[in-house]
C-alpha cells in the first residue's frame, strides 16, 4: 500500500496526517503554539516555530500510522496566510517574526497606497484592494518602520514555502500564497507586477522567482530532514497553498460555481470561478487546482470561532472547569441554552468585529458590540446572538459577490460541531446548507495535492473522496424574522463605524 501525508500549518498549531492511496485516514498529529502579540493589532509569529512543530507532528503521525518510510510516496504543506511573510537574510534565516494575517499594524501603509498609487490601480492589477491584512501593506511597514531588518531582508517566503525549503533545500512559492499577497501580484498575468513593485519601493529580488502550481514537486527531502521525520531521503514534498483554498480543494470543489464556507478561528467563505467577479471587497487569489485558470475570491471574517471561544472562555468558565474535568462539552451546555430561545436572541444584534474586521467591511477601528441588551437577557441570549452573528456576516460576504450562488452551500471547520450554529446559518442565510462527513479541512486537500503531484491519484479518484452529511434546509419562517435582524445588523456598522473610529484612537 502507498501512503501520502498532509500538513497545515496554521496559526495556532500544526496538524499532520497520514492517509492511504485509497483515501483512508490512517494517522493525525497535532502540534500547537501561541501567537505573539507584543502591542494591540500586532500579530507575528517566529518561523522556527511552524518549522519545528511541522518537523514533530510529521515524525509522530507516521510513527503512529506504523507504517514503512518506503511506503510514503509524497508530502504537501499548507499554510496560514502569513501576511508579510518572512523576511530572510542571505543565509536563509529569518530576519524578524513573520507579520501574519490578523496583524493590523500597517494602516499608515495603506494610507500611503491609497495616495501614491491609487485604489483603483491596486485593483486594477491585482483585484484585490489596500488594507493592513494584505501582505504588501505589512512589507511596507518593515520598510518604513524598521530600515536595519529591512537592509538585512534579501527575500520574503510565506510559511509553506518556508518549510519546505528547510524540508528540501529548495526555493517556490504556490500561486495562491504570491496571489494572496495582494498589491504586488499580477492576477491576470499570475506573475510579480514590476510595476507595483517599483512603485512601492520593493525590489524584485525579494520575491520567489519561482511560481508554481499547488501540486508541484517542489523537491525531495534532504538527508538531514529525512533523519528528523524518520522518512526516506528524496521523498517528494509539493507545494501546497494557503490553508483555506487547500481546504475548499479538501471539500471536492475542482471545478468554478461552488461556494464554500470554512468556519474555525477565523471566517473564510469563497467562489471559485472561472469569470472575473465584479464583487465588492472581496479577497482574490489564484486556486489551488488549475492556478492558471482558476480563481478564488472569498469575505474573511478576522473572528468566527476565537469569538465563541472568548465568549466560552469568560462567560463559561464554570463549565469549561467541568468538561476539563471530563464533564460535557462546555459548548454543548452552551448550545443546549440557546437552543430553547427564538431567533434574534430576544432582540440582540451582535457585531463580531473583535479583531477590526477583513472583507469585506476592512475597517482595522471596527469594534464588537452587543446592542439591545435589557434585564430580561440572559447569558444564553447573549451566546446565541453571538452565533448569529456570524451567520451575518457570512450572509454578508455571499452578498458581496454579487453572484448567484444557487440553492446549496458547503459549510465545514469547528462550526459543524454544533447542531443549532448548523441550523441559524442555513436560516440567516436562506440556503440549504451541507457540510463534509469527514472533516479534516486542508489536510485532505494537502493529501490530494500529494497524490495529484507525484502521479499516485488522479483528479477522479479524488472527487469520490469527500462525502457530504445530511442536508441542512433553511426554515423560511425563521428566515423572515432574520431577515429583518440581518438589515438591522447591516445598518447599526454604518451608523456607528465614526464613533468606532474615534474610540480606536484613545488607544493610541
């Protein structure tokens, strides 16, 4: 039996599995970290971790598979969106912590932009817009804010193609994580725009000159990287992508029109199409599959899960205790309060915007809120909206691509675990919604990307793979009282974001 082995590096751990040329999954691993945030807004994380942990969970998902290293045929890695990327010096070392996505430190940068070169340029070259999560805005800021690092930096990798240089020795950056960049990245050409580039100040040679394909071998394993993972030197090692668009290829989508929504520490609900979007605010990039010809344009929400793990964590702390004590899940108490209440939590409006907010509001001075509150509310009304909310703004974001998405979503990540979040997404947002049976979100795609890369799978093989659950229908009379919250939800950002923004600068 042949074996192939997914890795996602993400920004709170490293998760590897093993599976077998069949699709069966025979091992996982996960390796977790912390994230460094030295000041509010700021989020970077030092590469040497993600290398590290990768090296750990790859080691101990094969030792668990108990298998023969001869018997894994190929490796893909995947990744968080790692912003910036990092900045390496000549010798291949890291320079300083790599500014990741939810960093929010680059709003001079973006002002800059928006002045020197324009919105419309920006979009016109990349279609993407000028906001401090996009990966250009963050080099700027090193640039402009940190001149020693930035005479050191001769090259900026994103984490996946990080690794897997340390893994291979060799140098390539995916098309989705170049795309992701934003700015600098020519989507209709798929190629670095000289252009951009000379108008920011940043020189070609910092960015990959290779730009590959999510499948493409980009090396074997070194001799030494082989002796830390306990494999065989020469073990082929792709290139993979950034976490979420592997994650829609795991679901099965191979082909333009589908509509995906993966929910877990944060929000990202994509199209993949074939057609430019004439979408609002929405984030584009290359595919992971077919790069040259495909493209993935998704709203992401900065916080979706790590909201209701705040909440769970300050206002659950009594049942959290519990569950770590090897009581019920704290969630599902949580769930089960919420389940007895109508829709609209008794006539709360949260707005999830705890970490600023991405596409397509992108606005770094938004701020949560919960509106409506009286007496009469409890902690479960409270929990609810907060699971509403959500639902809103990926009703938001499906809206800003202004496109037809049909009668039927995908939604996968943590949020399938709960059978009432299920239920208010297929409400609030009027679809029928579907989720995997088995999720194990980018690492499957990572695995498929293995298989397609060393010729062990074909896309038909893979496209059996992913099995859907039990379909989801959107109550309509529920959907009608949502309805009506959803305009409320929409309208109370727009009246507020001014003071949101005056109250963003007693911070400063």
């Amino acid at each position: 039996m042949n074996y192939l082995i997914g890795t996602d590096i993400g920004t709170s751990g490293t998760k590897t599995i093993v599976m077998d040329t069949r699709g069966n999954l025979i091992a996982s691993d996960l390796e977790e970290y912390d994230v460094l945030t030295p000041h509010a807004l700021w989020a970077e994380q030092w590469p040497d971790v993600w290398v590290s942990a990768t090296e750990r969970s790859i080691r101990r998902a094969f030792e668990k598979a108990a298998i023969r290293a001869g018997e894994v045929k190929g490796i893909c890695v995947s990744g968080l969106y790692g912003g910036s990327g990092i900045p390496l010096d000549r010798n291949m070392e890291p320079v300083r912590p790599c500014l990741i996505w939810m960093d929010r430190r680059a709003g001079k940068q973006q002002q800059w932009v928006l002045e020197h070169i324009g919105a419309q340029k920006i979009h016109e070259v990349s279609h993407n817009g000028t906001d401090p999560y996009y990966g250009y805005t963050k080099i700027l800021w090193i640039k402009d804010n940190e001149p020693e690092n930035w005479a050191k930096t001769k090259l900026f990798l994103p984490p996946n193609a990080y690794v897997i240089y340390k893994l291979t020795g060799k140098v390539a950056v995916d098309y989705s994580s170049a795309g992701n960049i934003g700015g600098i990245f020519d989507e209709e050409k798929r190629c670095w725009s000289t252009e951009m580039l000379d108008a920011m100040g940043i020189p070609r040679s910092m960015m990959p000159e290779q730009i590959v394909e999510s499948s493409a071998v980009v090396g074997g394993l070194t001799e030494s990287a082989a002796s830390k993972l306990g494999l065989c030197s020469g073990t082929p090692v792709c290139a993979g992508g950034v976490d979420c668009v592997v994650a829609t290829l795991g679901l099965g989508v191979f082909e333009p029109g589908r509509y995906v929504a993966a929910i877990g520490t944060s929000m990202c609900a994509a199209l993949v199409h074939d057609q430019p979007l004439h979408a609002k605010g929405l984030i584009e990039m290359p595919y992971t599959f077919d790069s040259k010809h495909l493209s993935y344009s998704f709203g992401g929400a900065a916080t979706a899960g790590a909201l209701v793990k705040w909440f769970r964590d300050n206002f659950a702390q009594t049942e959290k205790q519990a569950e770590e004590q090897g009581g019920e899940s704290a969630y599902k108490v949580l769930d089960l309060e919420a389940e007895k209440l109508n829709p609209g939590s008794g006539g709360l409006i949260v707005l999830p915007y705890f970490m600023g907010e991405r596409s397509p509001v992108w606005d770094t001075n938004a701020r949560g809120l919960v509106l409506g509150l009286s007496l009469n509310h409890t902690r479960a009304h409270v929990y609810r909206a907060f699971l509403e909310a959500i639902a809103y703004s990926l009703r938001h974001s499906m809206e800003s691509t202004n496109t037809d998405l049909g009668d039927q979503i995908i939604v996968a990540g943590g949020v399938t675990r709960s059978r009432i979040w299920r239920q208010i997404i297929a409400d609030v947002t009027g679809h029928t919604i579907v989720c995997p049976a088995n999720d194990v979100e980018a690492n499957l795609g990572d695995v498929i990307l293995a298989g397609l890369g060393t010729g062990c799978l074909t896309s038909d093989e893979v496209k059996k793979w992913q099995t859907m659950g039990k379909e989801i229908p959107c109550n309509k009379e529920r959907h009608e009282i949502y309805n009506k919250y959803y305009a409320v939800y929409r309208s109370v950002y727009e009246d507020l974001k001014g003071d949101m923004a005056r109250m963003a600068a007693f911070d400063q």
